[in-house]
C-alpha cells in the first residue's frame, strides 16, 4: 500500500537553496496536478458547450472566413493564399493570447486553494499553457484542410511544426509566469495585459506582411519577438519551408530568455505576492 | 534510539502584514510607491512558538478565536513561511480539506477525488486503484458520477474526509471537521483515525470540543493570542483551558 506513495518528503522551513531551483523541484513533484487542471479545463469546456470540440475547430474557420473577406476583398490585401497565410498566424497568437490571458485568471483559483494547502503556484501557469496546447493542436486539424482546400501541396517541413509549437510554448510560459505574479498581487493586472495584448496583435505580422510596413515604422515589427515566433510557426506550414537560421535564432534566444527571465521573477516574488499583500 | 520528531518547530513566529490602506490595484500601488505612501501594520499570529511532536502523537489544540491555531496548521502544512524560527515537518502532510477547493462544481465526485489527490501529489492511476474504497467508505458508490454541486454539504464532507485519510499520510491535520456526517458515520471516522494511530501516524486536531479533543488525543497544546499557554496530557489541558473559559483563572 505504501509503496505506491510519493516518497516520504521532509518539509524545513529554514533550508537554503536557490528559490528558482526550489520552486523547479517543487512543479516537479506536482506534475500530476497539472494534468489533473488541464483534463479539469478541458472537460469543463466541453461539458458545457453543445458544439463541443467542434467548437474549437468550427471558430477558427468562421474567424478564417471574416477576416478574409475584409482584408483580401475590403481591404484587398495582396498575399498568395491569404486565407492560409492569416490562420497560420492567426492560430498562433490564439494559443500565446489564450495561454497567457487563462494564467492571469487562475490567479483567483491559485488564492483560493493556496489558503488551505500547498501547491507550487507554477502548476496554475504550466496548466494554462497546458490548455491552449490542446487547443493549438485542435485547431491545427481544421488548419491542415484548409491548406489542402486551397490547392496548397503537402510538404516534409510539416514536420517542423512541433518544434515550432515547442519554442511558442516555452516563451508563452515566460510571458504566463510574470503576468501570473503580477495578476497574483494586483486586480487591475489582468484588465491592463488583455488590453496590452490586444495591441501587440496588431504589431505582429498576422493580418499583414512585415514588407507592406513603411520602413520608419518596420522597427517594432523587427523588436517584437512574436515576429520571429509566429514567422517560424508559419514558414513550415505557409512556406513550405524551414524558417531561416537567424529567425529560428531569434526566436529561440526570445524563447529562453522569455522562459529564464519569467522563472525568476516568478520564484523570488510569488511567495510576497501571492499572499495578497 | 528515539525517532525525529515528526513536527517541530523552534521559536516559530509568523505576522501577517496588513496594509493600512488596502491597495489592490498596480496603478495605486505605482503612484504610492513614487509618494513613499506604502504602510503596513503588522497582526503577530504566532509568537515564538516552540514544541516537538513526536511520530505517532496525537496532539489536540484549544483556545479562543483568533488565538492562532490555525495559523499554527498553515505554518506546519507549508502554506504559510515563517516570519521568524524554523518548521521542519518530516513526512507527507495532509490537511482534511473540503472538497471542490475552488475546482469546479461542475466535476464528478469521482473527478474531485482525482483532482483531491492530485493536489497532495498522488497520480491519476494511483487514486483510481483507492477509488473503491474510498467511496465505500464515504457510502457514496452511488453517487460517484454525479457532479460534486448536486451533493449535499455531509455527503462532500465524507469524501473528503474518506480522502484525506485513505492517502495514507504521515501527519494528518484536522481543523474542526471530525464532526463530518452523522452520529454512525462519526463512528466510522473514529475507528478510522484509530486505525491511524495503530499506523503510528501523527495525527493535529484543531476542535472547539474539548470532549473531541480528550477522546481523540493523548497530548494538548492550549494556545491564546499566538502563544503557547499550555502543554501537556490532553485531559489536563483541556480542564485547565475549560476552567479559564468558564470565567476562572489560567493554571
């Protein structure tokens, strides 16, 4: 009976160590909570909704299909295949906007179980991220036909598209975690980031091509790490080709840091604010 | 050779910090930070707190409210640093807490017990191999698929009290919930947490019943505005902690 038990576990208050290790250990330990919270979002989801997992591949279409009448036919965008080249990135950010913004949310229901027992609260963010995955993967299947719907041929760079999600799901993670501390400790934290990401979305290439930005303003584009994250989810899948090498480094080198610098601010501050005061 | 002590803690203080001025949003908190206008008062919980339980002890512990026993469970069950001193807890704790925990009602009673476990760090295989007899011992084999907000307050109460116990921890905290269920279920968790005791389980019971107390533990901690007043035989403290109540003095 008790060898199916975690291992006995000695809890000292006063032990030293690096808090960022610690708290690492710590989502280690739990990682079966997160699946738990993730299994629990997602049945929530669809017990609830008569569509069901229809839903999330059905609203990626019906978003595909408006955007695309406004901005290849309103606004007569010029892009070989709109259609394709918009939900490549426009799936994207949903899992980056989707993952970040549901962390800033479990903020409520981190406080709530953290009165009573304790849990590292990185399985709240971890989970979140968790989430948007499945859903990213869902929405990838109604992606996929529209690609072979709109006469576009299967290519080997495909295979790419995992490690594509990979470098997308540990700079989200990043972004989760210092939204997720903040939202902990203040109430106006989550309002001020949907309005912030709202924003971002339109200085990253989705809707238009980074060329038809006028040089002056091409910066932002150029510093906005989520050009180079959508550009390498998008090449395998638009392009039919790997993302190029100083792409994928930038991309990478935003995913780390992303994950690096949102570790520590995470481990050296959840602890104050995650106590509300 | 004597066992380590399966709780204990040295000169253990813990004050909540309690802004003068509730200041929730970051704008607030941005202007004030700039004014120099963040203050705190501070509430001292638990003062200088100091005592060993030995495993296998069953420690029971009164006083009024407010007094910080509660605040004395979430410093040993980890939710809460302390300000001053050190907690070491040697074993796997696990606070009875009721169910649904901010999870959502939505969820079966079977969906809640995997969830339960997993938050004391218990896999999804393992809490399904436990399910039988942890529903058999809540009586709820019945309602095991029915979403937890269709269950009445005594029946979540009993699921969460058959989970916490059947985890099989080595320090069990109780706050005020053995009275779960009715007179013959009580019956039932008594014979369980003597079952626990046989184990050589620790086993804390926060309880404003000081016939729970005597009955259920073999040593007592009696505790008043964050200080420890008394320890000792559960009965003593407890006649003590009983005569102070009723208006006579502190032993």
């Amino acid at each position: 009976m008790t060898s199916a038990n975690p291992a006995p576990t000695v809890y000292d208050s006063a032990r030293g160590g690096l808090l960022f290790v610690e708290e690492a250990k710590a989502l280690w330990l739990y990682r079966h909570l997160v699946a738990e919270i993730v299994a629990r979002d997602i049945k929530v989801r669809y017990k609830r909704s008569v569509l069901g997992v229809a839903w999330t591949m059905l609203s990626p279409l019906l978003n595909m299909l408006a955007m695309t009448w406004v901005f290849s036919l309103v606004m007569r965008m010029d892009v070989k295949n709109f259609p394709v080249y918009f939900l490549t990135g426009s799936i994207f950010w949903a899992f980056f906007a989707g993952a970040t913004s549901h962390a800033a949310s479990l903020t409520i229901d981190a406080a709530e179980i953290t009165k009573r027992v304790y849990i590292p609260r990185s399985v709240f963010v971890v989970s979140a991220v968790g989430v948007a995955l499945v859903n990213l993967c869902l929405s990838l299947v109604p992606l996929f036909l529209i690609i072979l719907f709109t006469g576009f041929p299967i290519h080997a760079s495909w295979l790419f598209v995992p490690v594509s999600i990979l470098i997308g799901a540990l700079f989200t993670t990043g972004v989760g975690l210092v939204v997720f501390t903040l939202a902990s400790r203040f109430v106006d934290i989550k309002e001020t980031y949907l309005v912030l990401v709202g924003a971002w979305f339109f200085v990253t290439p989705i809707v238009y091509t980074p060329s038809i930005v006028p040089e002056r303003w091409r910066f932002i584009v150029r510093y906005n790490p989520m050009t180079y994250l959508v550009e390498v989810f998008r090449a395998p899948l638009y392009d039919g080709w790997l993302p190029g090498p100083k792409t994928l480094a930038f991309a990478a080198l935003a995913a780390v840091s992303s994950l690096a610098v949102g570790w520590l601010f995470y481990a050296s501050r959840i602890e104050e604010y995650g106590r509300g005061s | 050779m004597a066992a380590e002590p399966a709780v204990e803690l040295a000169g253990v203080s813990l004050s909540y910090r309690i802004p003068k001025e509730a200041v929730q949003t970051f704008k607030e908190y941005a202007i004030r930070k700039l004014q120099g206008r963040i203050e705190h008062g501070e509430l001292v919980a638990l003062r200088d707190a100091t005592f060993s339980i030995a495993p296998g002890e069953r420690v029971g512990v009164v006083g009024p409210n407010g007094a910080g026993k509660s605040t004395l469970f979430r410093v040993i069950a980890r939710v809460r640093r302390p300000t001053r001193g050190r907690v070491v807890v040697r074993g796997r704790v696990a606070p009875l807490l009721e169910l649904g925990l901010g999870f959502h009602g939505e969820l079966t009673g079977r969906e809640n017990v995997v969830l339960h476990g997993a938050v004391m760090g218990h896999s999804r295989r393992d809490m399904e191999r436990r399910m039988d007899a942890i529903a058999e011992f809540a009586e709820l084999e019945a309602f095991l698929d029915a979403p937890l907000r269709t269950y009445s307050t005594g029946m979540a109460a009993r699921l969460a009290f058959a989970v916490a116990t059947d985890v099989d921890p080595d320090i069990l905290l109780v706050d005020e919930a053995l009275s779960v269920g009715d007179e013959r279920f009580q019956v039932k968790c008594h014979a369980r947490m003597a079952g626990f005791h046989e184990r050589g389980k620790t086993f804390l019971l926060v309880s404003h019943s000081l016939s729970e107390i005597v009955s259920n533990c073999s040593r007592a901690l009696w505790i008043s505005g964050g200080c420890i007043v008394q320890d000792g035989p559960a009965d003593a403290v407890c006649a003590a902690y009983h005569a102070w109540a009723q208006g006579g003095t502190p032993a």
